[in-house]
C-alpha cells in the first residue's frame, strides 16, 4: 500500500471510531434523559473541570522568587471577579489571559 492511501485509510477509520464515540452517548441514553447519574455528571462535572484545568494551571507557579505568583493571582482573581460580576465565561477567561499576558510581556510585576 502507498503513502497516500495507507494515510487515507487511517484518516477514515479515525474518522469513523470519532463517529462513533459521538454517537454511542445519544444512542445510548436516548429515553433515559432523567436518569439520576447523567443529572448528577451534568450537575458536577462543569465544576470539577474547571477546578482542575485552575489547579493544573496553577501548579508551576513559583513562590519563592519574584514577583512570588502576583502574576497568576491577580489574573485569577481578575478572572472570577469579572466572571461573578457579569456571569459570562467567554469575558472572564479572555480578559484574564489577555492581562495575564501582558502582565508578562511587558513585565510589570517582575
């Protein structure tokens, strides 16, 4: 088999195992849309996500030199203030990486 289709074909076998993963879900819980697990996952999963993906961007953060983590910090707090102030995630997550990369690169707190 030659280069382009061998590539072809993993391209459409990966194509069809991401299908059917997507798939499986609907299928499967197709008339159990009040069942207690998937109201509990859909309840607390979105939170846990989010204060792992916090922890794990937190987690290199050194506090024992300069400027001891006041980058991060005050982009996560600019973060949930903005966030518990207007509700809207898309504004939060934007604004804090946008200070968080200014603060940065123009080495304001270094």
């Amino acid at each position: 088999m030659n280069d382009s289709a061998y590539l072809i074909a993993v391209i459409l076998v990966m194509a069809t195992v991401t299908f059917i993963t997507r798939v499986i879900p609907f299928v499967a819980f197709e008339n159990k849309k009040d069942h207690p697990l998937l109201l509990h996952l859909g309840r607390y999963m979105p939170p846990s996500i989010m204060t792992l993906l916090v922890l794990y961007c937190l987690k290199s953060v050194d506090l024992s030199t300069s400027p001891y983590g006041f980058n991060e910090l005050s982009a996560l707090l600019i973060t949930t203030a903005l966030h518990l102030w207007r509700g809207n995630p898309l504004l939060s997550i934007f604004a804090g990486t946008i200070y968080y990369m200014m603060a940065l690169q123009l080495g304001w707190f270094s």
